[in-house]
C-alpha cells in the first residue's frame, strides 16, 4: 500500500508541475517522449539480459508495487503446516507422506496454508527436499548442503533482475539526453522559424533529459530498489522453511525444529507461541481423531 502511494504522490506532483509550468507543444511532445525512452529502456534491458532475467525484471516492477508477499499470519500456517507434516513423517515414514509432496495440489496439508500452496519455489523446496530424502536415507547429513544450494540458486536468478532495473535506471537519465538530442536536430531543421515556433520544440526537446531523470530517481530507481528488498523477504520465508527441515534431518523433533525457525525469524514476522501451539495441539487431536 506505501508503494501505490508513493507512486502516485510522485506521479501527482510531476504532473501538478508539468500543468502549471509547460505548455501545449510540451503535452503534445510528452506521448512522443515516452514512447522514445521506453523503447530504447525495453530494448536495452532486452540486449543486456537473459531472456528469464528480463521477464522477471519486468514482473519486478508490479511486485515492488504490489508489496511483501507473506505476513506474520502466513509464517504462522507455514510453521504448522510444516509441523503437521514432518510429525506425520515422523509417525509413518515417508509412505506416510508420499502423496503429498508427489501432489501437493491435491494435499490436504498443504491446501490449509493457500499462502504457501501459491509460492512455486516454496512447495518445490519442501516436496523435492523430502523426495530426495526418501529415495537415500542414509544422505540425511547432505540436506543442509543441499537446501544451501537450492536457496542460493534461487537468489542469484532474482538478483540478477534486480541488478537489471538497476541498470536501467542508471541508464534512463542517458536515454532522456538521446531523446533531447533528437529533438534539438528536428529544431536545428528549422532554424529559420520565428522565436516562439524554436520555444516551443526547444521546450519539447529538453523534455527528453527531464522524462530521463524523473524516470530514473522518482520511479525505476526506488521500484528497483524495493524489488531487492522483496527478494529478501521472500528469500526469508524459503529459509524458514530450510531451517525447519534441517532441524528436523539433523534430529531434533517436529516440535523442536519447528520452534528453532519460529525463533529465526525477525520480531516483526514472527508467530506467537502461544497461538502457534494452540494450533498444533488443534491438528495432532484432530489426525487422532481421523
């Protein structure tokens, strides 16, 4: 909600602005202007990164305003979910568990927490982690490594478009000056025009350097820079759920593991004990039931 905001304040007042300062031949520059620089900006992110990096660059843009995807409430489900499913594993062994992590669209377990069913990268970790644990009980020691590699794969492909709209935005106030050069040659063409015809299309021209560094430090910029904070946060919640697994392979018990990842996490984010557990009891009595 504070990016929607921001973004709209800052669109606002350079709008404002713009009304009160420019006039008719700048307007009738400005869809010219913004079509120029947002080619040559899509082109170059395009010429300068993966064809998957771009992609999720773009995607960036709507997330840093869409804002964090999981709240304390999801760590919450998170850590009960988890707990509900590694203390069936620990019941049953891994037979016990097969169908859910082969479907867990399908799973009961992992429907309860609609937060985690929607993050991909998330249910992958999990079912894959325990999959490959299955197949080789006696690589349990490996998890850690392995979930490591796993969770640092995944940060480098966001990184990567991060660093992407950071690019861009230092390249925006450049493109701005191209679309000022252009425009400066169209008016250099007709040199022999009265005064005010020359105002008007020099006006238009420098509007390119002003779209370029309005561009650059009001909104890619700062979007840019918010992205890299979502990917933090949600690289946080895949670390929870490592922490939780590798408490687990390492032997501590479903309960155990789950309250070391609840402790990991920053005050902010973190579970109440007390609701937590009230929770898991609610679960373990209900499976007992069933």
């Amino acid at each position: 909600m504070g990016q929607v905001l921001g973004f709209l304040i800052v669109l606002g007042v350079v709008i404002g602005g713009l009304s009160v300062s420019a006039g008719p031949a700048v307007f009738a520059a400005l869809p010219f202007e913004l079509a120029l620089i947002g080619g040559m900006a899509l082109g170059s992110v395009l010429i300068g990164n993966a064809p998957s990096v771009a992609r999720e660059a773009g995607l960036g843009l709507w997330r840093a305003l869409r804002g964090a995807r999981h709240g304390r409430a999801d760590y919450h489900t998170l850590l009960v979910m988890l707990h509900a499913l590694l203390g069936r594993l620990r019941r049953g062994g891994f037979v016990a568990i097969e169908a859910d992590i082969e479907s867990p669209d399908a799973s009961a377990l992992f429907r309860a927490a609609p937060g985690l069913l929607r993050n991909r990268p998330a249910v992958s970790l999990i079912c894959e982690t325990l999959t490959t644990a299955s197949l080789d009980p006696h690589a349990h020691s490996q998890v850690p490594g392995r979930l490591r590699d796993q969770l640092q794969v995944w940060g480098q492909e966001r990184q990567r478009a991060v660093g992407a709209l950071h690019t861009l935005a230092d390249a925006l106030p450049a493109l701005g000056i191209v679309a000022a050069v252009l425009g400066i040659i169209k008016t250099m063409g007709v040199i022999d025009q009265s005064p005010a015809i020359l105002g008007d299309m020099i006006a238009a021209a420098l509007l390119g350097t002003f779209l370029g560094v309005f561009l650059a430090y009001g909104l890619i910029g700062p979007l840019a820079n918010r992205f890299g904070q979502i990917v933090e946060e949600e690289a946080l919640y895949l670390e929870t759920i490592g922490a939780m697994l590798v408490a687990y392979f390492s032997g501590a018990t479903p309960a155990a593991a789950l309250e070391r990842a609840r402790l990991a996490l920053p005050v902010s984010l973190r579970p109440e004990a007390a609701a937590v557990d009230r929770d898991v009891t609610r679960n373990r009595f209900a499976s007992r039931a069933a």
